[in-house]
C-alpha cells in the first residue's frame, strides 16, 4: 500500500466517523478523501506544491 492509498484510506475513515450526518457525511467523505488523497500524493512525492512556473 502506497502513501496515497494510505492517505486516501485515512481521510475516508475520518469521513465515516460522520457517517450519522446523512447526506452531508458523503459530502464529507468526498472532502477528507480528497484531502487525504492530496495529503497522500504529496508524502509520497508525485504531487510537488512547491513547483515554479518557468518564464
């Protein structure tokens, strides 16, 4: 399991804490999915954030 699956996993765990919330907590999911996904991509280096435009 690779950082971004784990970083996906993670986020969508913390989304089903809210589950009870009914439609909202999809949207919730959505989001902390989203982010732990990012969050994911970043620690594992396929997402740099950091990167400059080149004029």
């Amino acid at each position: 399991m690779n950082a971004a699956t784990t970083g996906l996993a993670a986020g969508m765990a913390l989304g089903f804490a809210g589950y009870f919330g009914g439609f909202w907590a999809f949207l919730l999911v959505l989001v902390l999915g989203a982010v732990g996904l990012i969050v994911g991509l970043v620690v594992q280096g396929d997402l740099d954030l950091h990167r400059r435009r080149q004029r």
